[in-house]
C-alpha cells in the first residue's frame, strides 16, 4: 500500500508540472528571448517628449532603420538619421508626395539624400499616411506622431514604442513589401 501511495504522489506531482509548464506556454510566460514580450513604451506629446526618445531610439540603431512617415521635419531626428548612416546603418525612408511640396520636408529630405540615405514617394492617389519605424529588428514604433517639430513641440501626439518579435517583424514585412513596390512607390530624385 505504501508503494501505491508514493507512486500516487509522483504521478501528482508530474501532472502538476506538466500543468505549469502547459499554463504557461498558453500565457507567454516560455522561457527564451524570442518568446518574450515587454510592454509598449506609451509616451505623449509633448509632456514625454517622444521626438527625444525617438531621436535615442536611433541613436542606438546598429543595423538598420526603416522609416514611414508621412511628415519629417524635426532637426535633431534628421541630424540622428544621418549620423545613423555615417556609421553604417541601413537607413531608409518612405513619406507622402504631397508632403514636398512643404518647404521644411524637403528641406530635410535634402539633407537626407545628400548623407545617401535613399528615399521613396508614394505614386498612388492615396495618402502615405504611416507614422511607424523598424529599428534593428528589435523594436518598431507606431502612433499619430509624424516626426516633425510640431508634433514635438505643441501637438497632442501618440507615440508606442514596441519590443515584440512579432508585431516588429510584421512592421518590417510591410516597410519592405512597400519599398520594393514600384507601382505604387518611387524613387526620390
């Protein structure tokens, strides 16, 4: 009787662990870096002051920042770019053709284009109306923020920073999807 009793526990006690195991694949909770998921770094303009953290956010950029965004006039992200590029990150950067027609975007897309940082317009009747960065496969941003200095400085702003493998790789798919669309994508200058 005894035998059967300690062969009960150890059944339990397999049973439990494989519950907790189990429980936590359902909930995320695996162990390993590509299951892991932080929280959505949520900042407001202008009293969190996104544009700086943006502007830190490709400062660290090591390999690559793809970049859509309908307006983009902010200096210091400008001035980020570009020494992203200097030291040999692939930058890139999509925007809205209607937007060149802004004195202080093309201003700023010049300076990019003169670092070699290469540029595509929309050629569809739509607006391209992304606000979302891929940096370094590891983090990609979303919200109503256009990395101006409006939006910096005086508008009410959203700005999500996420860290997730998944929503990171599906922001980088669609970034690429459109960069190589030449329907309705095109080169600037």
């Amino acid at each position: 009787m005894m035998h059967g009793r300690r062969w009960s526990g150890a059944v339990m006690a397999g049973a439990c662990a494989l519950s907790a195991v189990l429980w936590a694949s359902v909930v995320g909770l695996k162990d390993g870096p590509t299951n892991s998921v932080t929280a959505p770094e949520v900042l407001y303009a202008p009293e969190d002051r996104p544009a700086d953290r943006l502007v830190a956010l490709y400062e660290e950029a090591r390999h690559s920042i793809y970049l859509a965004s309908y307006g983009l006039t902010y200096p210091p992200i400008v001035r980020a770019l570009v020494a992203a590029k200097k030291r040999g990150v692939d930058v890139r950067v999509i925007t809205d053709r209607g937007k060149l027609d802004d004195q202080k975007q093309r201003a700023a897309l010049e300076t990019l284009k003169l670092a070699g940082i290469p540029i595509k317009v929309n050629r569809h009747d739509g607006l391209m109306h992304l606000k979302q960065a891929v940096v370094d496969d590891h983090a990609n941003t979303s919200g109503s923020m256009n990395q101006t200095a409006s939006a910096a400085r005086y508008n009410d702003e959203r700005l999500d920073i996420l860290r997730d493998p998944a929503s990171t790789h599906r922001a980088k798919e669609k970034f690429l999807k459109m960069w190589a669309d030449l329907t309705r994508y095109e080169d600037w200058r």
